[in-house]
C-alpha cells in the first residue's frame, strides 16, 4: 500500500491509499462518510479484505485525515471523487466506486452527473441532506461511535454546513445504465432506511437493494460481519460481471 495525493478542482489536496497489484485492471474507490478516515482500523481493514481480489483506492475526503481543505458536506466532494476517479482512469480499465453515508450521497451525484464508473456500490445513504435523522443520542448510535474512536477524529475540519447542496433523490435516476447496489441496514439509527428504499425506488435498471438484518449505520456494517459484508459486494460485482459478458455474447 502507498500512500498518495493528488490536487482537487480548487487545488485542494485529496489523499489516498493506493493498494495495488501488478497486472489487474479493475480498482474499487472507497469513499467514507463523515469523521472517518481512510486510516482508520475499519476502513484499512475493509480494503485488505477487498484487495484480495481488486486494487483499491481508499481516499479521504476532504476536511479529514491527511486531506486539506474543510468539508463542506457533499456541496464541493463529489468533484474530489472525480479527481480520485480520473487519477484511476489513468492505471485501470475498470473502476468501482463505493461510498459509506455522506460518502454515498456525494457517489451518487457525482455518478449521475458524469456516469465516469462501471458499477457503484452506495452504504447507508441519505436521500437528502437535511432528511437525516442524526439520532446521535440513541445508543444504537453511541457504542459504535465510541468503539470507533481514534487519532483522526481531531483530524476534522467542518466548513460551511449550510452550503448548497444536490439531493441524491433529485439525480440518482439519471445513474442508469450504471449497475446500482444500495446497502442500508434496518437498524440504522442515523439514516433510517427509508431513505435506501426511496433511492432504490427512484433509481432506474438496473439496480438492486440489500438491506441488513440488525444492520447499523455505513461502515458499522462491516464492522458487524465483515466476512458477510465484503461476501455481499464481491457476489454483486461478480453477478453484475457475468451479466455483462452474457449481454455481449461471452460465456
């Protein structure tokens, strides 16, 4: 793994572990949701896991980690994931993107404008900003916050909350043709999962909903079961892949 930089549209710096392998040509993007970290034990964990079978790209997003700037809460992150996006676009000829919470909002705008990745993969996300319900009290909440804790929470800067910002809802029917998988736990005391099952709703083929039994929020997901967690996303990637080979006539 190395760790890498690259600059933004405004110049900011956007920093991410590079896990890569001689020869694949496919890399999974991973993109966190609030107050985490690419350097955290869950998300380096997360890409050992899925690096057995692709490259992957771990990024911070900007405001936290290594990463310059301040975040300003999927108003300016989508261009950041484009950048990282473009970066990819020069070493593979296949990219996955997967994004956790506000991570997943900023995924799916930046997808429905560009359709610049081959399958995306959406953890937890909300259908607007504001519609979050941010139970952060609730203790479904709590216990994994604090078991969470670590040096890159001093690491956050926060930016203008109040900026403008795209609705995932308003653009997530513009992804298709790009394979869509939404992940949302049922116990989700952030974003309830009526947010996925409204995207899921409002997204067009193809596309498919998994929600989790007993599932909390984003990341805690794989924290909960990370074998299951990284079984249901390789599956998909795999189906979606013999789909594709079937529909252009390979077998």
């Amino acid at each position: 793994m190395k760790a890498r930089a690259i600059k933004s549209f405004d110049k900011t710096k956007i920093a991410f572990n590079h896990f890569k392998k001689g020869g694949r040509r496919t890399v999974l993007i991973l993109c966190h949701g609030f107050w985490m970290s690419k350097d955290t034990e869950t998300f380096l964990n997360l890409s050992k896991d899925l690096f057995k079978l692709y490259d992957v790209i771990t990024m911070d997003q900007r405001g936290h980690g290594a990463s310059a700037g301040v975040f300003n809460f999927s108003s300016k992150e989508h261009k950041d994931i484009r950048a990282v996006i473009n970066y990819a676009k020069r070493h593979y000829k296949q990219i996955y993107l997967m994004g956790f919470s506000l991570g997943a909002a900023s995924s799916i705008i930046e997808v429905a404008r560009n359709k610049n990745v081959d399958r995306l993969i959406v953890v937890s996300p909300p259908t607007r900003f504001a519609k979050i319900e941010n139970r952060f009290l609730n203790m479904d909440a709590i216990i994994p916050w604090i078991q969470r804790l670590g040096p890159h929470i001093f690491k956050l800067r926060i930016g203008d909350i109040g900026a403008g910002k795209i609705s995932p809802i308003d653009v997530i029917d513009r992804i298709s043709p790009i394979p869509l998988l939404i992940i949302h736990g049922d116990k989700d005391p952030i974003i309830f999962k009526r947010h996925a099952q409204a995207l899921y709703n409002k997204a067009k083929e193809p596309k498919k909903i998994i929600i989790i039994k007993k599932g909390l929020h984003a990341e805690d997901l794989y924290r909960q079961n990370p074998k299951a967690f990284v079984n249901l996303c390789i599956s998909w990637l795999k189906d979606i892949n013999h789909d594709q080979r079937r529909d252009d006539g390979e077998e």
